[in-house]
C-alpha cells in the first residue's frame, strides 16, 4: 500500500501524490478489495423531470414576451427562455455521457455561453439584452439542471459539492448587473439572484458538513 512520508499516513488507490499534503508518496498501489459499483439512475424519469421543468421554462417566457412585447429588438425574452432551455438540455446531457465533475463542466458552460452573449451582443450594438435576459436565463437554468441531476441521479458529494457551490455563487452575478444599473429589465436577474441563493440556502442546510470538509481539504487546512 501506498504512504506519505509527510502525514505518515497509508494511501489506497492509485494517487501519485498525498490528498492532505500533496507530497509525492512511496510504495506500491494496492486495489481495492470492494467491487466496483456502477451508478444507476432512471434516465427514463430524469427526463422527465428536465422535459416539465423545460416546458415551465418556455411558458414562462412566453408569458414574458407578452407582458414586454417584442422589446428589446434583435433578442426577445422568448429566445432568452430558448438558450436557458438548451443550456439545460446541454448540462444534463453531459452528466448523462460524462457522470464526472458534472458541476465544473456546468461552470465552463455558463461562462462559454455568456461571453458568447456579451460579445454578440456588443457586435450588434450593445442594446445590453445579455447581460439584461441571457446571462441571467442561462444561469439559472444551469443552477436548475444541476440541482434536478445531482438529486436524479444520486452523485456523491465530493463529486459535485464545491464546483455546485460555485455555480450558485456565479448565479448571483447578474444581482451585481442589476446593482450597477447595466441591465434594462430587472425581473431576470433577481430570479436569478433569488434561485442561486435559494440553492446556495440548500446546500448549506443540506450538505453543510460536507462543504467544510471538502474545502478544508482542497485547501490542504
């Protein structure tokens, strides 16, 4: 078995490098005696449940769009419910094929997604519809297909918690948007705002220890 000549401690598994201390360990890999269990979940009900939380999604836009009208031109709320409802399609699709550090793949995605935004929206003359609708749609349908995935398809803590944590934090930046004055419709951001720390709220009542022992080890304290 495995060993770090700093904590002194017996390593299983295949780490190259202690956990604790991120010393380079000695001795040979052992493999686990316990057998391999495979994760199974219900495809069949976890989209279901993104196919309802979709349509949800796409009535309320388009109860939206009939309150605004068609304003702002070139990016309606209608299409904004569209790239919030692909962006969950597209997070639980990967959690699906990849079932691994779903939550930091969902982070990359609602950056990718809103730097594509801002920049298209400033190469057609900056009416502030991304930072107003789409940033605001993406993260929280993001948040919302996080939530609906971990809890569908019963991941570990340690495989999600931190980078789940940092989602809904990232949530909370179109309140930022929202404090400066840059968008032009408030309601978007402050679901946004409401959602990330409604989910940020759960986490702490529900994984509350977890987080504090998965961020006392990732930062080695």
């Amino acid at each position: 078995m495995k060993r770090c000549p700093e904590c002194s401690v017996a390593i299983e598994g295949a780490w190259t490098r202690c956990p604790l201390c991120n010393a380079p360990v000695m001795g040979d890999a052992v493999p686990s005696p316990l057998p391999t269990v495979p994760l199974t979940f219900s495809r069949r009900r976890l989209l279901r449940i993104l196919f309802l939380t979709s349509l949800v999604v796409i009535a309320g836009s388009l109860a939206a769009q009939l309150l605004l009208g068609h304003k702002p031109e070139g990016f309606g709320v209608l299409r904004s419910g569209w790239l919030g409802v692909t962006a969950m399609w597209l997070v639980v699709l990967m959690a699906v094929r990849k079932r691994r550090n779903v939550a930091k793949g969902t982070i990359y995605l609602v950056v990718l997604i809103g730097l594509v935004c801002v920049y298209w929206d400033y190469l057609t003359g900056w009416r502030a519809w991304s930072l107003t609708y789409a940033l605001p749609i993406v993260c929280a349908s993001s948040i919302a297909a996080l939530l609906i995935t971990v809890r569908a398809m019963r991941f570990e803590a340690t495989e999600h918690i931190l980078y789940s944590g940092l989602a809904a934090v990232l949530g909370l930046a179109p309140i930022v948007f929202l404090a400066f004055g840059w968008v032009t419709y408030p309601l978007p951001s402050a679901l946004c705002g409401g959602l990330s720390i409604f989910a940020l709220v759960l986490l702490q009542l529900a994984r509350g220890r977890e987080v504090r022992l998965e961020l006392a080890r990732r930062l080695h304290v």
